[in-house]
C-alpha cells in the first residue's frame, strides 16, 4: 500500500473505528493510524481538530460510559474550554474516529462519512 496524507485517530477497541480504518485500506492506502488513548490529544491538536470539522467540544463528547455520566452529573453545565481540558486528560471522552485528509477533516461516525473527505 501506498503512504497518504490520510490520519485516523482510531480506536481499536471501537468496531466503527476499525471499519473505517479498513474502508481506508481498502482504498489501496495506508493511513497514519494514531491511537488516541496511548498518545494522547494535546489541548491544540484537539481545538485544530475541532475547528477544522466546525464543532464544539461538547459535540465531540462520547457520552457513553461512567466517565461522562459521573462529570456532566458532577457539573451539567460545564463549558465548552472545560470539556476542552477533560477531553484532553480524559481522551476516552473524544467520539471516534476522526479522519483528516486533504479533503478535510471529519468524525466518521456513522463511518458513511468518510466518504465526504476520501
């Protein structure tokens, strides 16, 4: 396969995430593949990523898990900096994947999506 100018910011753990990882190769290339949970976001690689795909932090929340239910239930009305700052220590917090290409950038849930950026 031939490199790209394609990033994933996957999860192997997430069936959608794996899907479009393999909807990337099955295009014959070969994406920087970055596993957000073992290099984590920095605070401006998240806020570039979220201004490039025109959302907030609070529409790239995963709202499934302990985690989230026991932080909105902490404090419902924390601001969009705030989620921010605990997306970034807490990357199981971010919606995957998130694909950038030259195309642009895009959350890939549902993985339909990718095809707006391929």
């Amino acid at each position: 396969m031939k490199p790209s100018t394609i990033t994933l910011f996957h999860n192997p753990q997430c069936s959608t995430s794996r899907n479009v990882l393999a909807a990337i190769r099955e295009t014959g290339v070969e994406p920087t593949v970055i596993d957000y949970l073992k290099q984590p976001y920095t605070r401006d690689q998240l806020a570039s990523l979220l201004k490039a795909m025109g959302m907030s932090a609070s529409h790239l929340l995963r709202k499934k898990g302990d985690l989230y239910a026991s932080l909105a239930a902490d404090q419902p009305d924390r601001s969009d900096a705030e989620w921010l700052d605990l997306m970034v220590q807490h990357p199981v917090l971010v919606e995957r994947p998130i694909v950038v290409t030259p195309r642009g950038t895009v959350l890939c849930r549902p993985k339909d999506r990718l095809q707006d950026v391929l």
